[in-house]
C-alpha cells in the first residue's frame, strides 16, 4: 500500500466523538462514518456472517440472533441486542463482567450500488469522564484507531483484495497508517473535549508510543 493510498484511506473517514445514551444512562461514543463500494446487502453479510467477520474481524462463535451470546476471537464477547437486516445490528462488546460497551453499525443504501456505512462505539459517560480527567482522551483515541483499522481491513475484504492483518501489523505502512489515525482521532477529541492544539499533541504522542502496531510495550 503506498503512502498516497494511506493517507486516501484515512481521509475517507468520518471520524467524531459524541454523545450517545448508553443503557439508559449517558455516554460517550466514537463514531466512524464512511461509504463502501458494494451493495448494501454485500455489506450486511460482511458484518452478519460469522465465517465473514472472520475474514476481516476475528473468528466468531455464538448464535447472532437478538438475545443471545456471541464471542468474537480475544477481542470481546457480548449479547446482540438487534439485528434488522439489512441495515441495523446492535450489541453489547464486553472486554470483561465489569467492562461493558455497545456497537451499533448501520447500513444504508446508496446510489450506484454503494453502502453508507456508520459504527458506533459507546461507553459509559461516567466511565469515559473519569479516564479523561485522569490522563486525557487517549482512551477515545485508541479505540477509534482500533477500528480504523478494523475498516481498513473490511474494506479490502469487500473488495476482493488480499490483506494479511498479521503480516500488516508493525509493518511500516500499519505504522503509518496508525500516526495518521491518532492524529485524526486527536483531532476529534480536541473538538469534542474543546482542547488546545498542545493538548491535542500530547494525546497524539501518548497514542504514537503506545499504541503503534506491533509495538508490544511503548517505545
């Protein structure tokens, strides 16, 4: 991937920290917007079909019926609390009994057999506050870069293009691609928690050092 297709694929994403209620409480959420070139339909199987999700996400086991259990590799494992074919999927991604968050993707159709896609990640307000008062809005940030990446690789899935996450991991590119997301994130949770632009570094430097691809502590 060259480095104009890079910073192409990171500019085709919306990106945007905001407000969204969470189990009848408030949150916070992370917010990716962008299009797919593929039906609409294409793309809900993509996001719906287990053996699917483990092209481009991670392997995942359960029943992705609403009310039941579902796990989706290491990465989480959760309740699907809806799933409206072909444009709504709602459920809860819990990293543990006492970490748990929700993701609604959805779907629209668009014109010349496109997919308007969005994925939202919500946690607790309470939650998110308190980590921000204590370090800043790296928490935001790193979870939205996570999925950036996830996207990258749905991306090629629904394009028919090979993309070894394993092999892309540490690997310049992802390198790159990871400091151009922290700084697009940066950017959106500078609008959102109304920070100056050395606040806005310093969060983008945390993310840099700790967060890099195939970095397994900072650098």
């Amino acid at each position: 991937m060259s480095e104009i297709d890079i910073h192409d694929r990171i500019a085709a994403v919306h990106r945007e920290i905001g407000d969204l209620p969470f189990q009848e409480r408030d949150g916070r959420s992370v917010l990716l917007r962008r299009s797919f070139d593929a039906p609409v339909m294409e793309v809900w199987a993509a996001c719906t079909d287990p053996d699917r999700i483990a092209r481009w996400l991670a392997p995942v086991t359960g029943d992705l019926h609403p009310g039941n259990r579902y796990e989706a590799g290491d990465l989480a494992s959760g309740e699907v609390l809806r799933c409206e074919s072909p444009n709504l999927v709602k459920v809860t991604w819990e990293y543990g009994p006492d970490s748990v968050t929700e993701i609604e993707v959805r779907l629209t159709d668009a014109p010349g057999r496109t997919t308007a896609f969005e994925l939202e990640h919500t946690s607790a307000a309470a939650t998110v506050d308190a980590l921000v008062r204590e370090q800043g809005p790296v928490g935001p940030v790193g979870v939205g870069a996570g999925w950036d990446t996830a996207l990258l690789a749905l991306d090629h899935h629904l394009s028919g293009t090979p993309f070894d996450r394993t092999a892309w991991t540490g690997s310049p590119e992802s390198r790159t691609y990871a400091r151009l997301s922290h700084r697009a994130w940066g950017d959106a949770a500078g609008a959102y928690w109304d920070l100056d632009a050395d606040a806005v570094d310093a969060v983008v430097a945390f993310a840099d050092q700790h967060f890099l691809p195939g970095d397994e502590v900072g650098e």
